[in-house]
C-alpha cells in the first residue's frame, strides 16, 4: 500500500505540472488583450501607447515559455501571482474565496452522500412497494433537473413566498449562527440534489445485487438477522462503487458550484471565476483553474486509496 501511494503521488504530481502546462495555454488562447481591459477598456478609452506600456509591465510581450516558466517559478515559492484588474495578490485572496465555495460544496456534498445511501438502502430493501417506486421516481427528477432551476424554484417558494430564507448573499459566521444557516441552506440544498439522486440510485442498483447473490441467500439461511444482512452484506458490498462515484462528484460539484454561486450571489471561487474571464484577468483563472485541479487530482487518489481499505480483494501491483 505504501509503495502504492508513493507512486500515486509521483503522478499526481506529473499531473499537476501537466495541467498547469494545459491550462497556461489554453487561458493565453483567449481573445482579446489583458492590458486593454485593465486600461478600462472601451469605457477607458486607453491609447496604442498606454496599451503597449502595460503590455510590457505585465510582461505579456514576452514568449509565451518564457511568460509560463515565470508563472511556474512564482508557484513554486506558492505566489499565485497578482490580479491584473484589482491588483490584489491572488495567495490571499484565492483562500478566502476557496473556503466560501467549500462552505457550500461540503455540506452539500456530505447531506448528499449520506441521504442518498440512506434512501438508497430503503428503496432497495422496499423494492417494488410504495416507497420504492416514489424513492425511484424523485431520485429520476432531482437527477434530471439542472441545478439553476432547482436554485430558482427554492427561491420562489421559500424566499418570496414563505419569507423563511434570504434570496441571495453571504452571511459572515460573526454575524451569528442563524444568520449564517440561513445563508447557507437554499444553496446547499440546491448543490446536494444531484448527488443526492445519483447516490440513491447507485446505491440501489448496487444493494440489489448484492442481496441477490449466493452468499447474502446462504446467511439468511442459516437465520442471520435481516438488518444485519443488509448493513453487513449489502451496505458493505456497495460501498466502493459509492466512495467511488462520490470522488467523482466532488470534483463535478465544483465546477457546478459556478451556476450555483451565480444564482445566489455567493462571493466564492465560482462568482471570482466569472469576473476574471469577462475582463480577461489571467493571473485569476490560472490560479483558480490549477487550484482545482490539484484538488480533483487528489481527490482521485484518496478516493483510490480508500477503495484498497474498505475492499481487502483490491490488490496494487
């Protein structure tokens, strides 16, 4: 295992520097000029020669190697560089707004998880009854239904009709504890739906299965006790496709998060994103674009390594 880990962490790494080699690229095939819309752009009016003097302070004049092996020589001493357009450093800024996108994804990710093996264990042990077929068909229409419409349709009827939560904005925790929950709950509620749904159906599909096989039969033979079969047998089967799935989703939950924050006005990574491409502020979108991919990688491994502990038949080689 710790070999195993070793090498998963070599890769990661390669990973990692291939991904800011991509995402380098790819941000610099972007349309337009950074040093004209930190001139103010058309409301700016800047002339050739303004243009042309903060091209060369920005040192957007430079190769584009050049331009990108300066970029990493900052990271490796974790300078994140400094925004072109609000000229604050990025190594400040780039934390608080990753706390507020995890405030969000987090919960919203665990209320998620956990429901949906819960109501996923339900609906499988019901199968074919009542709960199972309304278990079923909700888990088909929180999957299907795109997160901007949940997030509108919370609003509408717990915001302007019950008068129970905020429409939009962020709540500081200084300002109180029921402040703060209330911030929170529409767009956690609003990012937990799709995992949710494909949790519970996940862990549907994978528990039937499970209690179908000749060893589940075989222990109900010999009179072991139905919630035992089922949380020692049935749960514990499934759970590597579901640690599986939920790495999988942490990571699409993110970048999800970007429709989300919009919606609700929620000042994180995704809302900083946004603001960054409209005025072509480089420095913002690599520093956010290389900070989640680190994160997905990671996840990728833990999620790897926790498979290999919670299933002893998975062997590294």
């Amino acid at each position: 295992m710790l070999r195993y880990i070793l090498r998963r962490l070599t890769a990661g790494v390669l990973s990692i520097l291939i991904a800011s080699f991509v995402i380098f690229f790819l941000i610099h095939l972007l349309p337009g000029n950074p040093a004209y819309a930190v001139l103010g752009g058309l409301q700016g009016a800047p002339t050739a020669e303004q243009v042309a003097v903060v091209t060369k302070r920005l040192a957007l004049d430079k190769p584009i190697l050049v331009q990108y092996g300066m970029w990493l020589g900052r990271l490796l001493h974790l300078d994140l560089g400094t925004s072109f357009v609000q000229n604050v450093e990025l190594s400040q800024e780039i934390p608080k707004r990753f706390l507020r996108t995890m405030g969000l994804a987090i919960p919203a990710l665990v209320i998620g998880a956990l429901s949906g093996v819960a109501l996923g264990m339900l609906s499988a042990t019901r199968r074919g009854r009542m709960p199972d077929l309304v278990l079923t068909v909700l888990s088909l229409v929180g999957y299907s239904m795109p997160s901007f419409v949940v997030g509108a349709f919370l609003i509408i009827l717990f915001s302007l009709h019950l008068k129970m939560f905020p429409t939009s904005g962020y709540t500081e925790l200084a300002a109180g504890l029921g402040p703060f929950l209330r911030a929170h709950a529409l767009p956690v509620i609003t990012l937990a739906l799709a995992p949710l749904a494909m949790t519970l159906r996940l862990t549907r599909s994978c528990t039937l299965e499970t209690l179908a096989a000749d060893y589940v039969r075989t222990a109900r033979a010999k009179g072991v006790r139905e919630s035992a079969v089922v949380l020692k047998h049935g749960l514990r089967s499934s759970l590597t496709p579901i640690v599986t799935s939920i790495g999988m989703m942490a990571g699409r939950m993110l970048g999800g998060s970007i429709i989300v924050e919009s919606l609700f006005n929620w000042p994180g990574l995704g809302v900083y994103t946004l603001q960054a491409v409209s005025t072509h502020d480089y420095p913002v979108i690599q520093a956010v674009a290389l900070v989640l991919a680190i994160l997905f990688i990671s996840l990728n491994m833990l999620v790897d390594v926790a498979c290999g502990l919670l299933d002893p038949r998975i062997t590294y080689s």
